[in-house]
C-alpha cells in the first residue's frame, strides 16, 4: 500500500502540535517500514515560526531524522512575508511553497489524507 498524508500546522504551538505531528510521522514511519509512504508536514500562519533556525532548536534533530527518511516540511511563502521572514532563517530542511493552504489543497487532491494534530 502507498500511503499519503499530509499533516496541517498553524498554531505557534511547539508543546502540543508540533510535537505531536512530528510523534505522529515517527510512529507511522515505523508502522510502515518497509512500504511506501509519502509524507508531508505544511506550516501556515503563526506555525512557521517552530520552523525559524534560533527558535526551532528543540526539534531540529527530530525534524533532521524525518527529513532523511523523505518527510517534506512545507512553509508558506505568504506567512513568511506576513512575518519578514527569509528562507535563510529557516532551517534547511524546510521548502518554501507559495501558499499553505493551496499546497494543502493540492496534496489533498493528490490522494494525501489530512491530519491535524
């Protein structure tokens, strides 16, 4: 089976959501071994900011390890410029989309299931 979900951040909430949805890829990595698994994390509003290089430093590794084993993180290039935010402040992980929300829209129509930790 392909599996394909799409995981939606876009609170400032590093305790709860962030946490929780990068516990969640992790967990469904593992379920998953061995089989094919397309996974996004897409960050909108005040979200983006748990993916700023000097405030992001508790998950960096977490986000690091996911990214290895093909786990897309995608901000939205519009909060950024709501923010002033640049993609050198982000960490390199992260990819810049246009819009959150459109991606989110598209990786929905693509098959993806959306989750919302």
């Amino acid at each position: 089976m392909n599996y394909k979900v799409v995981f939606h951040l876009d609170q400032d909430d590093e305790g709860s959501a962030l946490v929780m949805g990068l516990t969640n890829i992790t967990n469904m990595l593992a379920a998953v071994s061995g089989e094919d698994a397309e996974i996004h994390m897409v960050a909108n509003g005040d979200a983006i900011k748990l993916f700023k290089q000097d405030l992001a430093q508790n998950q960096v590794e977490t986000i690091k390890t996911l990214h290895k084993q093909g786990v897309r993180f995608c901000l939205c290039n519009n909060s950024m410029k709501k923010f002033g935010f640049k993609k050198e402040q982000m960490l390199e992980q992260c990819e810049i989309v246009p819009a959150g929300i459109v991606e989110l829209c598209r990786l929905q129509h693509e098959g993806c299931a959306y989750i919302k930790p």
